[in-house]
C-alpha cells in the first residue's frame, strides 16, 4: 500500500457478497416472523444468515480493513443560520486564526 492512499469505504467486492448474503438471511427471518410466525421459513433465514457468516469466514471479511484518509478540518467555523459567511473563529476573537484548512494526521493525532 502507497503512502498517498486516500482511503476507501467502498470494500472487496466478495466482502459485499457475504454481508449481502446474511443481510438476505435476516429479511426471510424477520419477512416469517411477521407471516405467521412461520417457524420452517424463519429456521431457512437462519441457515442463509450462516451461509453467509460461513462466506465471511471463507473471504476473510474482518481483514477488509478501511483506512481514513487524514482529515481536513477548517479552521473558520460559520455557525450563522442560513450559511452566510462569517468572520467567526474556533475560540472566539483570541482562536485559531489560519485561513486555510489544516490536515491532521489521525495516526499522530488521533482526537483532531
């Protein structure tokens, strides 16, 4: 992995299949409960939420780790109601006085 990555949100794609599949298993578990109940229909649910679990097993989900981008935090803060611009600052009048964002590392600092 380079130094310049951005980070993602987005996943594998076979990470998505697995929680696709046990996020099924829970809508034909909760669809029988409120059928009836219908008890097989519900135990089917149950089966594809562990077929599901089983695929994350098999993908390795837990290891489809996302890395955040650093973030940019903007040092001018506009509080005003409709979204005007404002000379307000993070601090009052004596606060931050940068007028450009600032990146922040999390892994340096990880509270901002």
């Amino acid at each position: 992995m380079s130094g310049e990555s951005h980070g993602s949100h987005a996943g594998r794609p076979s990470s998505w299949v697995a929680v696709t599949i046990i996020f099924i298993g829970f809508v034909v578990g909760g669809v029988a409960l409120c059928n009836g109940p219908m008890w097989i229909m519900f135990w089917v649910g149950v089966g594809i939420i562990v077929l599901g679990l089983l695929a994350s097993w098999a993908v390795h989900l837990f290891s489809d780790v996302v890395l955040d981008a650093p973030r940019v935090i903007p040092e001018i803060v506009d509080y005003t109601l409709f979204g005007s611009r404002s000379a307000k600052r993070r601090g009052g009048d004596a606060g931050e006085i940068l007028d450009r964002p600032t990146a922040t590392d999390p892994q340096q600092t990880p509270h901002g």
